[in-house]
C-alpha cells in the first residue's frame, strides 16, 4: 500500500468505505443489508452482476446474488477444484472482480462492474473481503463503539463529539480536522498537548501539529514501534499509542496532561486510537483510488490499451490477409495464378443451375493444349517451361471479358469459359483473339520461342446433363484438333464422340490397369565430388500415343479422382522391384531411394501398413529407402501423423520434408516432424542468381540444417551457374536437369558400377 498523506483533503468516498466497514458479520446480515451496500456501491460506479458464493458438502451455496447470468453457474460447475480455477479464469475478464473471503458461511465474492472502473471497485471489494472476514472471527470492529456508553451521560457527550468531528472528515482538510479534535481533547481530558507523528526508516515526520516548532528527539524516544508507552516528564504525563489496523503503521498518537489518566480515560483514548486508526485506514484507500484513476495513470492505461488494440488490429490484418492467401491458394493454380480445376468446376456447375433453371443463350467451353509441350521442356528447361505457362495464362486472360473465366488444369491443359456464348458465332471473336495474341513469340531468358496451340470447343444445350459431359465434349475436341495436324480449332460434333475418346479420369484409370505409368529416376549427387548418393522416384505417363507425360501433368489429376494412392502403390512396387536388381553392385551400401508419397498415406494406420507390405512382398530393405512428403500435404493432416512418421523411421525408413519453403509454417515444420532430408523447393534455386532474399534463404537453410544435423538437398539445378553457385556456399547434396534429366532404370544401371555378387547388406 501506498503512504497516505493527511495533507489531501478528505472525499465523499469515505461516507461509503465506512458503510462497508460498518457491516454486520455474515450471519447476521439479511439481504437488505446487501440490497442497502450494493446500492451504496452503485451510486460510485455500475455494477452488472452481483454474487456471494459459499460451499456446503452438498456443492455451491449462493447466499445472495443479484443481476446474475443463469449460464454462469452452468459454467463454474459445481465441484473443486474445477469451481476455483473457473473462478480463477473469470476474474478480470469483462469488469469482473472475484474475490475471496474467509468467512463460516461466505467463501467468494463476484462483481462484475465497469472493466474501466475495476481498479477502483476491486479496492473496494477487498475493503468489504476484510470486513466480512473481521466479522466473522469477532474482531474489534463488531463490538460497541466504546464500553464508556451507557456508564456515565458525559462520556455519552464526549464520544458524541468525538464521532462528530470524525463525520467532518468528509468536508474539513485533515489540519483543520485534526485542529478541532485537539480542541475537543483539550476540554474533555485536560490536554496539554497533541501530535501526530509518523516514523520512518531514517526520521520522522510531524503530521500534527505542521510545522512542528522544537526538538523532537524526545518524542521519537517515546514511540514505540508496536506497543503502548507512558513516561512522565517535567510535569507532564505523556501517552503515546501506534495507530495500526490489520497489521499496517500509520503513525503514532502522542498525548500530553496535566495529571494521570484514569481507567475510564484510558478506554476513550483506546476508542479515540481506534477512530483515528479507521480514519487514516479510510483516507488511504481513498487515496489509491486517487492514484487509480489520476490523469497520468488514466492516461498510462490508454495508452496500453492503444497499444495492444494497435498489435490486435496487425494481428487480425495478418490473419485476415493469411485467410485470403489461403483461399485463393486452394482455389488457384500456384504457378499461373489462375482458377485450379476446383474453382473452374465450381463455377462451371453454377452456370449450369442457372442455365438449366432459367435457360437463355447459355456458355461455351474451349480446352486448350499447348503442341509439342514436352519438347519444349527437355528442350528449354522447366523453368522456361514455367515462364512460358504463366506468359500464357497472362495472355488468355487479356483475350478474354469482364464474366469469362479461365483455368489451368494441370500440365499445359486449360479451359476458357465463355459466359453468354454458343457455337461458332459466339466463340469465334475470342477464339480470334486467342490465336492473334499467342502468334507472338514468347521471350524465355532471352530466347524467342514460338508455340501453336490445339484448341476443342463445345457449347452448352439443352441435352446436355451435368459439366463432366460438357467438359468431355470440349475434350474430345481438343484431341480431335490434335489428330487433325495441331495448331487448330475443332467444334464438338458427333463426329468427335465416334472417335470414343475417354475422358482423362478414365485414360489414367486405363495407364494404371496397363503398366503405362511407370518409374524414372534422376540422380542426387553429393555437390563437393559429383559422387552418386542416391535416386529420386519420378512417375512418368506413356500414353498411348507414345508420348511421356510428366508428373505435374497428371498428378493433381490422380489427387482429383482419387487415385493418388493407387498410383502410389504402383510405382513403390516398380520402383522396389528395379531397387532389387541393382542391390548386388557395391557402390550401393550407402545408397538411397526417394519416393514421393501423398499425405493420405499417413491419414490411418492401415494406410501405412499397405506401404510397409509392399516393401515386404518386394524383399526389399527398408533401410534403401525415403519417404518424400510435401509440406504443405503434412500441415493438412491430423496430429496422427506424427506418431506415423516415427513407426515409419523405426523401421529404417527416413523421412524428406520436399519443397521445403512453399509453405506457410516451414520452420515450424522442422521441429514438429521428424524428418531427416529437407529439399529445398526449387522456385528458391531458380530466382537465387537473381535474387538476392532467395540466396540468402538458401544459405540460412544450409546453417539451419547443419545445426539440426539434417540433410540438406536442393532441387532444380538447371544450370551451371546454379550449380557453382551451390557449390561455393556449401551445399552438401543437390539434383537437377543440369546433372541429369530423370532417367529409365535401365539408363540408371550402368552408374551404379559392376555388379559384385556380394550382398550389400
């Protein structure tokens, strides 16, 4: 508590502090009594809920409640110790003040008023807290004000005008107050002299009489620090007396008469102690409540509020702008920025509803496939192969209007939804504009690059059922395009479904139950000695045709349709079988096999033991191998997963956190899964001779690595530059087209050195 000093005047706040001091003991109090204080309380600051909570074997005893919530008793329960900490949590939330109180009957108090007013209510209630718990133990307060009532009429009188000076308290400044008291003592018992003195750590300070004229060592001699002391002196008898309330000094009451003291004198000067004790106990709450809700201090506590509002408000901005991130990504295609297949159904089904249920012109499909893509990218590298998708996806959007929408499916796939279009006439000046605008060579790092696109288009009519069917038509226009000699535009018409072409869903369903999806490998190389440390597991697509579909052609697809896991089925057994024919060569005692893997792998227990069994059935160790996941897949499932991991890893198997980076919690991700690879996403190695934040994350994943002692490999080394540029910053393992393009198996075999006959194992 802080020193109260008598120099302040006193305030109407003590009128109420002394109401609450005044209070019977809780047995005795009815609930008038209460109903009377809390209206007191009222007129100082609002209160919203009011409750007295007592405990009984049977649970909670509400002895007295006011405005209460029927939810909150609900909500606190009704057993310890889940009642305390609910009582616990509730205070200081929302204006709340809970207090506790030893008292037989009452063991809490709760409040709930102004949060802006809590300080000052909480001072008041803790004054309250104490006078119930006096109570309660009979202390001094709860007795008559004085034994002298009732004995003699003229210590009725003179306690009387004692009391009357103390009600002045509220309107006299404490010199004045106190002046009039020595007047009053000097009558009733012949005082001589009066002072107020308080003792502090080093000297002493006169509170009355103020400026005291003279030498005060004689005084300070008289004060003792906890009990009473009489001392006579050249004539005069001197009492001096601590003023203390509940442990706590104020000061001391010094008295001077002409002649001792009798027994009766001696019981007024202990109520005059006890009346002054309270007055001085009052001025001082008074005075934290000054301090509570002075300007400077008001002004402090706006200024916090400011602030944490101020990181409140960033912190929503943040979250916010991380939501919308968030969205547009699970509807986007990451690389063009344009609609994913989600978004581009989901749109394509409300124009569908809508056209069914009110009819009018209707909306036209056109499915574009860019010619000769694959060859572009073994040609250029797929980081031009990036640049010349997202130039494309930036040009289809400026041939298109205000209503149209375009998406990319995957691969070099894309769909153009034309609203308020049908047929060849509605289509044709967009159509038109798509050829104008892609007859311009695309510029990659400095190169010219021309592409011709095969493009199928089909319109919407009232026999057509459901948007799989219309984006089937547009599909089977596109290839019909693209039998035709590419670099043209074919309308759907019978001719088109007589080809009986399937749908994408069905041709991947096809190449699964063929053979034709199968493994490639692209080395991963140690960067200080090109030594040969392990294989990364491609999926590839032989189409019927002959062509090799890479993996982001046909693996969102596969996610799309659910056949993900399959697929991942099939090649670990490809890949098993292939790791089974190079185990007799030497050089693969140290050797690793990358295999991607979805998520949905880790989703349940079973899922992992299908993994596990495979390795089984191959006789293949399981030691070879690493499981790669993507970081964002991992984020998405359940907290499982974890214990998942760690049963993969006890049984020899190590984990690849790949396209480390493209997510939103990558450095969480280190230390919340286990993991023994982390690569490097390679959009970070494509920008890093350009980008100055991209290098540098780099390098700070390499010392997070080596500090973490995990392995650190970095994907898309393209060329040269990029690789002496790895080198030179310490990079321990990396892999790219540079180094070498994924590969057959049997492409792979003559690096692994002769064979031995020796198990490596």
């Amino acid at each position: 508590m802080s020193v109260y000093s008598l120099e302040q005047d006193a305030s109407p706040l003590l009128a109420l502090v002394a109401s609450i001091l005044a209070f019977p003991p809780a047995a005795q109090a009815s609930p008038a009594h209460y109903r009377r204080l809390f209206t007191d309380l009222r007129q100082w600051t609002p209160l919203h809920q009011i409750g007295l909570l007592g405990l009984s074997p049977h649970g909670p005893v509400w002895h007295y409640e006011e405005g209460l919530a029927p939810g909150l008793k609900a909500q606190l329960g009704r057993e310890e110790p889940g009642l305390s900490e609910g009582l616990a949590a509730l205070d200081g939330q929302q204006g709340w003040c809970v207090l506790p109180v030893q008292d037989d009957r009452i063991q809490w108090l709760l409040v709930q008023g102004e949060p802006h007013e809590q300080a000052g209510l909480r001072l008041l209630l803790e004054c309250l807290a104490k006078r119930l718990a006096e109570a309660s133990t009979h202390a001094r307060l709860t007795d008559p004000a004085s034994p002298l009532f009732g004995r003699d009429p003229d210590w009725q009188h003179k306690i009387e005008q004692i009391n009357r000076i103390l009600r002045l308290a509220n309107s006299l400044p404490t010199q004045a107050l106190l002046a009039q008291l020595d007047g009053v003592l000097q009558s009733s018992l012949g005082l001589h002299q009066l002072h107020l003195m308080r003792l502090g750590p080093k000297e002493a300070s006169h509170l009355y009489p103020h400026p005291f004229q003279g030498e005060d060592g004689f005084l300070r001699g008289l004060c003792h620090e906890t009990n009473p002391t009489e001392r006579e002196q050249d004539g005069l008898y001197w009492y001096s007396t601590p003023l203390r309330l509940q442990q706590h000094y104020f000061a001391h009451l010094l008295l001077a008469t002409t002649r001792p003291l009798g027994a009766d004198d001696r019981l007024f000067l202990d109520f005059l102690r006890n009346q002054l004790t309270l007055l001085l106990e009052l001025g001082q709450i008074r005075q934290q409540l000054n301090d509570f809700n002075s300007p400077e201090r008001l002004n402090h506590r706006l200024q916090l509020l400011r602030q944490a509002n101020l990181r409140l408000q960033k912190q929503l901005r943040q979250h916010q702008e991380l939501e919308r991130k968030l969205q547009f990504d699970a509807l986007h295609d990451p690389l063009t920025g344009l609609a994913n297949r989600s978004l581009l159904m989901d749109h394509l089904q409300h124009a569908m509803s809508h056209y069914q249920r009110h009819g009018g012109v209707g909306f036209t499909l056109i499915f574009l496939d860019i010619d000769h893509f694959k060859q572009i990218n073994d040609e250029l590298g797929h980081g031009n192969g990036d640049l010349l998708l997202k130039e494309l996806g930036r040009r289809l959007q400026g041939c298109l209007r205000q209503n149209d929408l375009v998406a990319r499916l995957g691969g070099d796939e894309f769909v153009i939804y034309l609203d308020n279009s049908l047929g060849e006439e509605g289509a044709g000046p967009v159509l038109n504009r798509i050829m104008a605008r892609l007859a311009y060579p695309f510029r990659l790092t400095g190169m010219e690059q021309t592409i011709t696109v095969s493009m199928g288009v089909a319109s919407v009519s009232a026999q057509t059922q459901e948007v799989s069917e219309l984006l089937h038509q547009a599909d089977l226009a596109m290839y019909r395009a693209k039998r035709n000699g590419r670099a043209r535009v074919v309308h759907y018409s019978a001719e088109c479904a007589e080809q009986a072409w399937s749908s994408p869903e069905e041709q991947l369903t096809n190449a699964l139950a063929e053979g034709r999806i199968l493994p490639y490998f692209q080395p991963v190389i140690r960067l200080e000695d090109n030594c040969l440390v392990g294989l990364e597991v491609m999926a590839r697509w032989v189409t019927r045709e002959g062509e090799l579909k890479d993996a982001f052609d046909f693996i969102p697809l596969a996610e799309q349709c659910g056949l993900i896991e399959a697929l991942d089925h099939k090649i670990l057994h490809q890949a098993c079988q292939q790791l089974r024919l190079w185990l007799p060569r030497a050089d693969l005692r140290k050797f690793k096999l990358a295999i991607n893997l979805c998520g949905q792998h880790l989703a349940s227990e079973p899922a992992v033991q299908a993994l596990l069994d495979i390795i089984a059935a191959e006789g293949v160790y399981a030691g070879y191998l690493i499981f790669e996941f993507n970081e964002r897949e991992l984020s998405r499932q359940d907290a499982d997963i974890i214990t998942r991991l760690h049963e993969l890893r006890a049984r020899g198997i190590q984990i690849s956190l790949d396209d480390f980076g493209s997510g939103f919690s990558s450095l969480n991700s280190l230390f919340h899964y286990p993991v023994d690879y982390v690569k490097v996403d390679d959009g970070f190695t494509h920008r890093m001779l350009h980008s100055p934040k991209d290098l540098a994350l780099i390098r700070a994943m390499r010392d997070i690595c080596r500090d973490l002692d995990l392995a650190l490999v970095v994907e898309g080394i393209e060329s040269q530059a990029q690789l002496h540029q790895l080198i030179e910053l310490g990079c321990p393992f990396g892999q790219g087209r540079y180094i070498s393009p994924p590969l057959p198996g049997s492409d792979i075999t003559p690096l692994l050195g002769p064979e031995t006959g020796l198990d490596p194992d």
